[in-house]
C-alpha cells in the first residue's frame, strides 16, 4: 500500500545531498583517481552507481510505503488461545483503545502523532522520510540506512584516495577548480557516515532483540514472569537472535538486501516466546 506525499524540507535536504555526493564522487573523485575511461574507474563508477541505485530505491520505498495502519475494524479477541499476549492500558486494566482513532489497537501499535494514525509495529517517525517507520516499511527503511552506510563510507575512500593520488602537475589545478568540492564533500561525509553508522548499529541490536525503539524506551511492562515474585523480566517477542533477524528480513538470506515483505504478516499478531503457553497479559 502506497500513501500520498507532501512537501517536505528534510526529504528536499536528503535528495540534494544524495545528487552532491553521487555527482563528486563519479565524476570528481573517481575520475580524477582512475579516469572514467579506465577499467578500474569504469568499476568503481559502476558498483557505486549500483549502490547509489538501491540507496535511492530503498529510500523511495520507505517514503511512499504506507507504514501499516491499524484497521479501523480491528477488535482483540481476547479469548482466542492462539494469541498468547494481550496488551492492556497501564492503568485500568482496559484493552488498549485510541481515542483519536476511535478503535483497539493491537499489541506494538501507537498512535502518530504527526500522521495522525494508529501505526503498527510502530518503531518512530522519521521526519527525513517524512513518514513513520512501522510494520509495513521497516524493513525498506533499514535496508536504506545499510546501503546510505556503504555509500558514504565508498565515497569517503574514494575521496581520499583521489586526494592521494593527485599527481605533482595537477596539483596547483586541483587546489584551484576542485577544492571546494573536496571541502564541502569531507564535511558532509564525515559526519554522516558517523552518524549513518551509529543509526545502523543501534537498529542491528533492535532487530536481534527483536524490538521497537519505543518497546526499547518504554518497555512492554509484561507481568508474564511475575515480577513482583522476583521473576527475571523477558522481553515476549525476543525469539532468539536468528528468528528476530528473519522475522524482519524474511528466511531467504538473498532477499535481506531487496525491498521484499511478503513474510511480515498482516501486523496484528506477532510470534512470542511464549507461544503454546496460557494466555496472559502484558501491560502497556
């Protein structure tokens, strides 16, 4: 499911400083470290193109995909066996139910406040998409982070090497019709593979625990193991780091890398460590 779009200022910032670095480290960097002519800078300006390519792919997808919304028919069955876990209000003991939206929400949904629905496996909203990051697009907007990564740290050995490589008589060339190129580059560059990078490496350890950065923050509350018994807490949808990495990725590792979601289910349910076990609650 696709969903409309609406100017946005950061995405703008985003397509700009995609364009910026493909055109420098193409046509500046790479030329001026290879030739483009060469088999080596026909290579590189190739496999970075196909980078650039899926980053791009990856960030329309993430932009446009619906996140996955919850069906305003939705109503928890609470006495179904199959369904192990059912989130209730912090206080009250009531199932959870937005008043915004005028229905229950399901186990890991939240309400947006900015797009002003319920979304499922709601994980943030992320104003560089201009959209939430949910069930439906989650696994598209990680693959753009992990792409985003490799591109940025290419591009970086590319302008390095190129600065390396310059000879003696292009020296003085260079310093002249380049130079802002390779300023501006490595303080773009620099920073945004830092921060790319730790994006990456904080939502690697959300998917091996199989987690939400809300879930993270705010914890699911369970009282499954019985706290107040002096139980350890675990969190219910941590299946161990394999099947949390498959559960978002899918079982085919050649598909990890591809925008597919064919495996991810409708949203309303999701596999626990507790399944087959008797129902309990959890706390939200």
């Amino acid at each position: 499911m696709t969903r409309g779009f609406s100017f946005s200022l950061p995405v703008m910032v985003v397509v700009s400083a995609i364009a910026f670095v493909y055109f420098c480290t193409v046509f500046v960097f790479t030329d001026r470290w290879f030739g483009l002519m060469t088999s080596p800078g026909i290579m590189n300006a190739v496999a970075y193109t196909a980078v650039a390519v899926m980053c791009v792919l990856n960030y329309v997808f993430a932009i446009f995909m619906d996140p996955g919304r919850v069906p305003s028919t939705f109503l928890p069955d609470i006495e179904d066996s199959k369904v192990p876990i059912h989130e209730i209000k912090r206080k009250g003991g009531d199932l959870r139910y937005c008043q915004k939206c005028s229905h229950f929400k399901p186990p890991r949904a939240h309400h947006c406040r900015v797009c002003k629905i319920c979304v499922l496996r709601m994980d943030h909203h992320c104003a560089w998409i201009n959209n939430c990051v949910g069930h439906a697009n989650y696994k598209v907007f990680f693959i753009f982070v992990v792409y985003a990564v490799i591109a940025c740290i290419y591009s970086l050995v590319l302008l390095v090497g190129s600065l390396t490589n310059d000879s003696q008589n292009d020296k003085q060339q260079s310093a002249d019709s380049f130079r802002i190129l390779y300023v501006i580059s490595g303080l773009l560059l620099v920073p945004l593979s830092m921060a790319l990078s730790g994006l990456l490496g904080w939502h690697i350890y959300l998917i091996l625990q199989n987690k939400t950065t809300i879930e993270y923050h705010e914890g699911v509350r369970a009282t499954w193991l019985e706290e107040r018994a002096g139980n350890a807490y675990k969190h219910p949808y941590d299946l161990g780091a394999y099947d949390n990495l498959t559960t978002v990725l899918g079982s085919n590792i050649i598909c990890w890398i591809c925008p597919t979601s064919k495996h991810i289910g409708n949203g309303l349910r999701f596999r626990t460590a507790y399944d087959g076990l008797p129902v309990t609650s959890t706390s939200k």
